[in-house]
C-alpha cells in the first residue's frame, strides 16, 4: 500500500472498511446534508494514521477516506486486499 509517497503504508497505517446503509454529502447551496444509498459492489475505507502516543484522547487521525470497489473474494473488503496489506484482521 502506497499512501503520499510512502511505499511501506501498510505497515504505518491502519485501513478500516465497512459498508454503511447509506451515503451523504453536504449541499453548499442549499446547506442541508443529501443522503443516497451506499454505491453498488463498493465499501467505505478510511486510511487511519496511529498516534504513537495519544493526543488529546484521540489515538490516530483519518487522513483519507473514500467509496472503492469491494473485493469478489471477501465481501466488507477492499478489492485486492490480500496482496495489498501486510496484516488483515477481521470482526466476527
């Protein structure tokens, strides 16, 4: 995993993926908040910086996020997620 520039990401970096009910985003113009369904065949992943102590209660900060295909083999996971991250960990 490659996150700005950093050919190690996977090992500094945390990727959560999940698939929420439903989408959103802000409207500007109307200063309301949108809400759609979630896209089809994809999951949300936020890429999650650890804190190596934490700061202010908080133990990492989000630094991407972002709707990516879901991978055929597991569902909740990001396509490809096998040869792209050096350790998986799943909930039961």
């Amino acid at each position: 995993m490659k996150v700005d520039g950093n050919g190690h990401a996977d090992r500094d970096f945390l990727v959560y993926s999940w698939l929420p009910e439903r989408d959103c985003e802000f409207n500007i113009q109307t200063n309301e908040i949108v809400y759609r369904q979630s896209p089809v065949s994809h999951v949300f992943v936020a890429i999650v910086k650890p804190y190596e102590a934490p700061l202010h209660g908080m133990l990492g900060e989000v630094v991407r996020w972002h709707w990516v295909d879901e991978d055929p083999q597991l569902a909740l996971a990001p396509k490809g997620f096998a040869s792209r991250y050096d350790k998986h960990y799943r909930r039961q």
